[in-house]
C-alpha cells in the first residue's frame, strides 16, 4: 500500500490519531497496526487518484521523502523505470 509520513498528512490537515481504521504493517522492527486514512486527492507523476487509502507511518528521519508508492497507486498502468535516463512514466 501507498504509505505517507505521519508529518506530511498531519501538515496537510488529516489527523491520523482520529482514523478508525488500523492494518498491519511488517517493517524491520516487526509487524505494526498503523493508521488507515482516506486521502482526497494524490497527485504523482501525471496520475491522479481521488479519495485513495493511504496508510501513515513514521519514516526514518534519514529517509529524504514524504512516502512510497505502493502497487495499489499503480495498478491498471503501465510502468516503465529508464535507469539509464533516470525517468519513470507511466501509460
């Protein structure tokens, strides 16, 4: 699933406290129960996806982006990654 850092939603005016919906998250650490919270809008990459599930959680401080793209964001798309150009596009 598409993941979000906690800060950024809370930024954005979501309150992932308040989400009444938890699932479970393995990470390095072990499994999580990590906030489940409905975003009205994404847009990455020319592609846009309303009112899209997003689960919050803390990011390493190292981590230098705001969340990871899941498959869920990407299905029913071709994805093409170009390493040598360093472009992803979708169609």
């Amino acid at each position: 699933m598409t993941t979000v850092r906690t800060a950024t939603l809370v930024r954005l005016g979501y309150d992932p406290a308040a989400s009444e919906q938890r699932v479970s998250m393995t990470t390095a650490s072990g499994v999580e129960y990590v906030p489940r919270v409905i975003a009205d809008r994404i847009d990455v990459l020319g592609e846009q996806r309303r009112t899209f599930p997003v689960v919050v959680h803390t990011l390493p401080p190292s981590a230098t982006v705001d969340g990871l793209l899941g498959l869920d964001f990407f299905r029913g798309v071709r994805v093409t990654i170009d390493f040598v150009e360093g472009r992803i596009t979708l169609a």
